[in-house]
C-alpha cells in the first residue's frame, strides 16, 4: 500500500504544468477508465476518437469548399482580388430605396410619446369665448350694414377727427417729401412737433412734469454704465484645471504677494498695539529725559547768542521833532504837483511804447513761450483722460466701507487636478457675482450683519415638584 501513496506524492511534487486546460502530468497515476455499453447512441460521443474528431474536421472543411463554389464559382483564395472587390462611389436613389424603410425616431421622441392609446379628453373650456353669440350677432349686423352702405358711428368719429387733423399733417408731408397724399396723417410721437403736444404749449415746463403730462428728460449721465468693467471679467490662464506652468506659477506668485501684503500689515497693527516688554517699559528717567526734551538745547543756544551778540553802547536820546501842521497848499505847489503827475504820466505813457517796440523784436521768444504754454496744457489733459479712464474701471467710493479684492481662487501644485472628475471646486459663484455688482459700482460694499442682544440675558433657577426625591 505505500507504493501507491509515494506515486501518488511525487506526482503531486513534480509541479508539471500541461500548455491546454485537459492536461495532465504524465507522471501521475491514470483514472480507472469507465466502461460502459458501447451499442447505445448515448455512448457515441463519449466513446469517440481521434478519428471521429477528423472526420469533423474534414467534412466542415469539405462544406465551406462547396459553399465557396456554389456562391463565388470557385475558391475565394485563388480568385484575383478584381474579382471580389470593386469600387464604390456611391448613388442618391440606391441609398435612398435601401433606407427608405429603416428611417425611425429617435429613442427619447419614443419616450416622450403617451403610453396610452386613449386621447386625452377635449378642453371645453379652451374653445369658449366669453359672449361669442352676443359678438356673432354683432358681426353680422356690422357685415349686413356695411353691405347698405352704413358707416358705424365709431368709425365716423374717428374719419372727422382725421379730417380735421389732416390738412396740417399733409401740408408738412408735401412739403417735406413731396409724395403722394397719405390716406391720414402721419407724425413722430417722440418728436417736438407732436401734434398731440400743442394743447401744452406755453404751460409751465415744472407744473407739466409734475402733472405727469410731459416726460421728464432724464441726464446723458443716467444712459452712460457706472463702470467699464465687463459683466463676467475671464480669470487668468493659471487659473485653469490643467494650467501651463509658467501661467500657474505667475499666479502663485501673484497670491502670494497678497498674502504678504495682509501678513504685513497684520503684524504692523500687532506690534502698534502690543504692550511694551519690561527693557521697553518706561522708566523715571526716560520720562524726566522725554519732559526736558528741547528745553535745554534752547537755554543753550540762547546763552550763545549772548556771549557772540557784542556789547553796543546805549544810543543817546533825541527829542522827536513836532508834528507839522497841515497848512492850506498855495496856487504855486499844486501847479507844480498837476506838472510832477502829468510828466510822470508821460513817461509812464513813452515807457509802455517802448515795451511795445521792443515787443516785436521778442515775437520769436514769444511764440516759443506760446508754444510751450500749448503743450503743457495739451500733456495736462492729456494726464488727466489718462487718470479718468484708469478710474473708470476702478471700484469707486459709494458707502462707508471700502471696496476689498476677494482672495484669489488658486490651487497649489500638488492639489491640481489630473482629470475634471477629480478636479476640486474653487470659491463660490454667487459670492463671485456680489463682488462683481460691488466692482462694477452697481450696489456699495457692505459685509455681514452681525447679531446684537438687546437685552442681556438672565438666568432664572426654576424648582419642580419631580426634582423633590424623598
């Protein structure tokens, strides 16, 4: 009994791995083959051989022979390629008669049809006219009257006030256009020579609009856009779910000097309002130092313009002379002062003539100076139209906050997305169109409401019979 059970290990051992998913080790043990009646049709297949498998084989090769005979006239492998293939370049009406018949609706028009095959009821309702036999009766009594020739009053009225409105109207077509006469008058109810407008003519402008019988004319200024900022503004290449690298990373840089900028500017209120360490604390004489600051630097500096001031010796007192007494001027000194105005006048008068002379020799210096005067005022408005259309697209003042930039929606390199089904969404787009009404001087900057108690709250101790334990 052990030699069987050591075949049957070695077997097992050998680790044969056959190329066909019915092989076996050679090596290992056969199974005891089954007999059974041979005489039987059921046994025909499992009792076949190598020869029935090439029988098989044979006739399946000898069908497809005779079937490439019968349909190409002979075997398809030594017929010349001329012969089977040929070149096609197409036709209307062949392809038209092939696919008259498979043209069918698409598969979502299928869906949406109604699955029942009971119309849908009629809507009555749809179809009714409020007072259809009153409007009938109308009808045919206005077509019967027309037919005698009767014109209906509403129509009277309105031919008479045409008439009386046509002889201006067409006075002013003929002489515009000289055209045919119009069946009525024509005229722009938007123009100042609206007809229409005439029983207002000389009212009040003030009393007109505010009787709402004249539109007030609203300033160019309301028609021009507050801001020339785009509606929807484009982010930047970086900014995008597979961004070049130099557009990412300028990007980068471009948030992280914001962030900078914040950084700074927080440690610069942090170390304004921070409280002193103890080697900057204040001492007694610091503080004596800082009240005498000034104090004796003056006391020297006047100590020294002392010492460098010489000594001069007190002047000698002088009675002041009396004041003259206003004495009436004679004949002689006021002729002598008309002659002192009148020459001075005159030489005053051969001066300014001679500025004048001596002006048409600096005329070249003079249109230099023109010139030049010209051109500094041309580069100043040029300067300002450059100013005005920099402001133009920049958030202006509007309430008492301060329009802030959002932070830049931006992801690092190692969070950039490798597909738009990975990819992770950035910011918000309604907060996204708020910021973009307040850029473009639409609403005014405004942020959070932040809740405030009115009352302060109280705390009340509250006893229950069911807390009571006995």
């Amino acid at each position: 009994m052990a030699a069987p059970t050591e075949t049957r290990c070695g077997a097992a051992a050998s680790g044969f791995l056959g190329f066909r998913a019915g092989s076996r080790d050679p090596g290992a043990p056969g199974k005891r083959r089954v007999r059974g009646n041979r005489n039987r049709k059921k046994s025909w297949k499992r009792w076949r051989g190598p020869e029935a498998e090439l029988g098989r084989e044979l006739g399946a090769f000898l069908e497809d022979v005779g079937l490439q005979q019968r349909a190409a006239g002979g075997l398809v492998a030594e017929k010349p390629d001329e012969s089977l293939f040929f070149l096609d370049t197409g036709s209307e009406e062949k392809d038209r008669k092939l696919n008259q018949g498979k043209e069918k609706p698409l598969r979502i028009d299928l869906i949406l049809q109604p699955d029942s095959k009971v119309p849908p009821p009629k809507d009555i309702l749809a179809h009714q006219v409020p007072n259809g036999k009153k409007l009938k009766r109308k009808q045919r009594l206005q077509e019967k009257l027309a037919q005698q020739g009767v014109v209906p009053r509403e129509q009277r009225l309105l031919q008479a006030r045409l008439q009386k409105a046509r002889p201006a109207t067409v006075e002013a077509s003929h002489g515009e256009g000289g055209g045919p006469e119009p069946a009525r008058g024509f005229y722009d109810i938007w123009s100042d020579a609206n007809p229409l407008d005439r029983a207002l003519a000389g009212q009040d402008a003030w009393f007109l609009e505010q009787t709402k019988k004249r539109r007030v004319r609203h300033p160019a200024r309301l028609k021009k856009k507050p801001s020339e900022l785009p509606a929807v503004e484009v982010i930047p290449a970086g900014g995008s779910y597979n961004p070049p690298f130099q557009a990412h990373q300028a990007l980068l840089l471009q948030a992280h000097e914001v962030e900078l900028r914040r950084q700074k500017a927080q440690e610069k209120l942090e170390r304004q309002l921070r409280f002193p360490t103890a080697a900057e604390a204040p001492t007694q004489e610091t503080a004596f130092r800082e009240q005498c600051e000034g104090l004796l630097e003056e006391s020297g500096d006047e100590e020294g313009d002392k010492k460098e001031a010489p000594r001069e010796p007190p002047a000698p007192a002088v009675a002041s002379p009396p004041a003259p007494l206003c004495e009436k001027k004679t004949e002689q000194q006021r002729r002598r002062e008309k002659e002192a105005k009148a020459l001075e006048a005159q030489r005053l008068g051969q001066k300014a003539a001679r500025c004048r002379r001596q002006e048409l020799f600096q005329l070249r210096s003079i249109r230099l100076q023109v010139k030049r005067r010209e051109a500094e005022l041309l580069r100043r408005r040029r300067a300002r139209l450059a100013k005005r259309l920099a402001e133009a697209t920049k958030p202006r003042r509007l309430g008492r906050l301060k329009y802030e930039d959002p932070d830049l929606e931006v992801q690092l390199s190692m969070e950039l997305a490798e597909s738009l089904r990975t990819l992770k969404p950035e910011g918000s787009v309604l907060r996204d169109r708020f910021k973009s009404l307040q850029k473009r001087n639409l609403i005014e900057p405004r942020e959070r409401a932040k809740f405030k108690r009115k009352y302060r709250l109280k705390y009340v101790e509250k006893r229950a019979f069911r807390e009571v334990t006995l």
